[in-house]
C-alpha cells in the first residue's frame, strides 16, 4: 500500500534496496535516482552526493546501481547499508531527477524500499501530483530514537538536480554543450579471418589445454610488472570537507560536482572526447553488474549472488608507432599508465563482490600515441553466457561529462562482448558504443575471436590467471 505524503514508517531491516520506478514511453523524460548523506541538514563534502556520475559512497552505506528494464517499467536503484552509515549522519535524502522534460510527463513515478535479502517491501510512496518539476525528493531515511525510519516527501523543485543538489551543499560544475561525434570515417572492422598461428609454450612451462584462454606471444618491449591494485572513485569525486586547507597551505580549488553525462545508444552510438573537452589526464573505464532479477535463485543469477562469476575487462591497443597488444589480467598484462601502452588495469575482481566493479585506465596525456583502443569484455569463469546479464560501461574522463550505454539483453551463447571502440582521426578522439557479442568458432580463444573480428592481427599463446 502507498503511503501518504508526510507518513513515516520504521524500518525493520538494516540492508536495503531502494528502487526508483516508472513507466517509458514515447516523449517521456529519463530519470535517474540519487541520494545525498547528510548532517544536520547538510554534506559535509561533494563526496556525500551518490549518483550516475558519483555511484558508491565512500564508507560503502550508499550505492547507486544502474537502471533495469522490464517491457515499460524501468527501475533505476540505490543499495543502502544502514550498518554502515557513519555515526554524524543523521539523514539520507532519497531523490529523483528528470531528464528531458518535467515529471508532469512521467508516469507512474514511484520510490519502494526492499529489504535486500528477501525481497520484501518496507516502504513504497506513489508521486502523483508533478506538473512542471525536474527534480524530486520521494523520500527520506532518518535516525530517530536509536532506530531508522523511512518518509515520504513528495517534494518537488523546479531547477532540476542541480538546484536540489545545491541546496544541500553539493558545489555543482556549469553544464558544457556536449558535441556528437561525426560519422568514423574509417572503414567498418573487418570480417573475422582466420587465426595466426599459435606460436608454441616455452618447454619450462607446464603446456595449456587449447581451450584455455589466450595471451598474445611475447614481443621484443618488455612488460612492466603491474603496480599494486587500487580502486580509485569518479575522477572528479572531493573528499575533502569543503574549504578545508591543506597542512602548511592554502585552501585547494573546490572541485566542482559534473552532473552532466553522454549516453550512448544505437542511434546515437559516438561522442567525441576532444569536442568535450575530455582528452587530458587520467580516464577511467567501468564494467559494472548485476542480475536483472534479483533472488530467483538459478543459472546466472544464483552464481551472483554466491560470489561465482568471474567477468574479465580488457583492451586491444594499437599506438601510432605500429605496437600492438592486450592488457588484460590472463599473463599479468596489466599494462602501465606512464610508459607504453598508457592503458593499466587496476585489478582483477574474481568474484564481483567489488563494489566498483571491474575498472581499467587511460592516461589521456598520450593520447597522439593512440590509433585505437578496443574495450572488451570476457566470462572467464562461473557462467556459460552473458545470459541474464544487467551491465553498463561508463568512461570517465578526468575532464568532460562521463560517457556512459547499456548492454543489450544477450540473446546468444557468448561468453565474449566488444563493449566500446576508441579511435583517434586527425587529432579528434572519438568512443564508439559496440556492445557486440561474439561467438567464437571451435578452437578459438574469446580474445583470438576480438582479435580476428577487428582485424588486430595478433599471434596468441595459451595462458592461465595465477
């Protein structure tokens, strides 16, 4: 049963799923769910703010976790840990935002707090009455008396998420007029041709089973031993308390809060990064996932939630200079930022139990050393297929609006993706959505199939994880 506006109810369970829910349709707006973490009516940092450009929370309370689609109804959801919400903050403001039009235009909003584990509704509020507003707060979690209780608000704001953002403390960065890209003009990848030959495993080397994944075979550039792992958060994310000096200096610049992004779709599948603004420093590339239904106990989505699917993101290179390679985490190609090949992989999440997900940097300071880069992504264990798969790719410049797409539903029994293709053209550098699931032919390695499929024309060796 909905509640009223202005009801509040307590909330039995500490691990939570807040779901953001409306229905699609022609002329209706995007909407995105957001929550901001505050103390006594306010964040103590940018850091507070959780959304599409900021999605996990540093103490880990707050997560946002991407939107999911079912015929109409789409759902964009927030993980909330009460356990793990800091002591000072007393308040989780639960919000919404449209995208392209009021939410008078958006049917059947509505905001449901689950308990996580079983599935039950705690919470559920139906906004009914938007006319012109661009944002909203649906609801609020609070401390009261030792417990937490959850309210309906339904109240709306006119200045859309940067002006509810702003109320709260958040220092919001200026919208940039965002370029597409123009139509690639070099020629479509070439047909897939068949494999080189693969150059024989050294004799001190236990021999891999031909079905095993693949590594290119080792070039004269020596590899350089990947640094320790780290997960870094939004390029742009402050967690610094605001207007806080540094020892011995003075106060740091404010980094501003982007709230501006770039999705790419099958219509609109390119964006230009030099016309952004976004080709300097470091980027960021994510592969974040999870089931597309939660609970059902079988095939994909229980190896999930046992911590069993090992999903595996790399990247083909080719530089200017006519080297080409792979970073990936099979042979401990992990790449480096500040010598060739600038792409490093920070890590490889065996079980998806990382709340970032699987990431992989750019260091866009070289990018005239870049022909093109290829993102891809491979099951290396726990699942057969991509089947039941909820996935979105996000790149995230150090400067510029986060360029972000969905996978498809995965139709086919591939256990290989080409998710994004970057090309340089005459100076301007360019992301290409692909989200193109591959089949590999008999006795062919997932990366051997990216390889063929792009035309790379590298030579592969068996090779295992350690």
């Amino acid at each position: 049963m909905s509640m009223i506006k202005g009801a509040n109810v307590v909330v039995p369970t500490r691990s939570l799923r807040v779901e953001l829910g409306w229905r699609s349709g022609p002329g209706v707006p995007d909407v995105d769910a957001s929550a901001l973490l505050l103390v006594a009516g306010r964040v103590r940092s940018d850091a507070d703010f959780v959304f599409y450009n900021q999605p996990a929370h540093a103490s880990g309370a707050v997560r946002h976790e991407g939107k999911r689609t079912s015929g109409a109804a789409v759902t964009d959801t927030l993980t909330v840990d009460l356990a793990r919400v800091e002591p000072a903050v007393d308040r989780l403001v639960l919000a919404a935002s449209a995208d392209g039009g009021p939410f008078g235009r958006v049917p059947g909003l509505s905001i449901r707090v689950l308990d996580a584990a079983g599935g039950t509704e705690v919470a559920r509020y139906d906004s009914q009455d938007a006319t012109v507003e661009t944002a909203f707060i649906l609801g609020e979690l609070y401390r009261r008396q030792g417990a937490w209780k959850f309210r309906a608000v339904g109240q709306g704001y006119g200045s859309g998420l940067a002006g509810l953002a702003t109320d709260f403390g958040i220092t919001v960065d200026e919208p940039q007029h965002l370029a597409p890209a123009h139509p690639p003009s070099a020629s479509p990848p070439s047909a897939p041709r068949p494999p080189a030959a693969r150059n024989p495993m050294p004799a001190s080397r236990p021999s891999a089973p031909e079905s095993r994944p693949s590594v290119p075979a080792p070039r004269s550039r020596a590899t350089t031993p990947p640094p320790a792992a780290r997960r870094d958060g939004p390029a742009d994310r402050r967690t610094e308390a605001p207007g806080r000096p540094a020892p011995g200096g003075p106060a740091p610049a404010a980094r501003k809060v982007a709230l501006t992004k770039v999705t790419l779709t099958k219509s609109a599948p390119s964006v230009s990064l030099t016309k952004q603004g976004g080709t300097s420093g470091a980027m960021r590339v994510n592969l974040d996932w999870t089931a597309r239904s939660a609970g059902s106990g079988r095939g994909w989505f229980a190896k999930l939630a046992t911590g069993d699917v090992d999903l595996d993101l790399g990247a083909l290179y080719e530089l200017t200079d006519g080297s080409k390679g792979v970073v990936q985490a099979l042979g401990n190609s992990f790449g480096s930022l500040h010598r060739p090949p600038y792409i490093h992989l920070d890590g490889d999440d065996r079980t998806g139990a990382v709340a970032t997900g699987e990431n992989l940097t750019i260091n866009l300071d070289h990018k005239d050393r870049f022909r093109r880069i290829l993102i891809f992504v491979t099951v290396y264990d726990g699942a057969t297929s991509f089947a039941g798969l909820n996935a979105t790719v996000t790149l995230y410049p150090q400067h510029g609006a986060p360029v972000d797409f969905s996978l498809d539903a995965c139709t086919v029994n591939s256990r290989v993706c080409a998710l994004a293709l970057i090309t340089q053209d005459n100076g301007d550098l360019v992301v290409r959505r692909e989200a193109r699931y591959l089949l590999p032919q008999p006795g062919i390695t997932h990366q051997e199939t990216v390889d063929t499929t792009y035309g790379w024309g590298l030579t592969w060796t068996p090779a295992r994880k350690d």
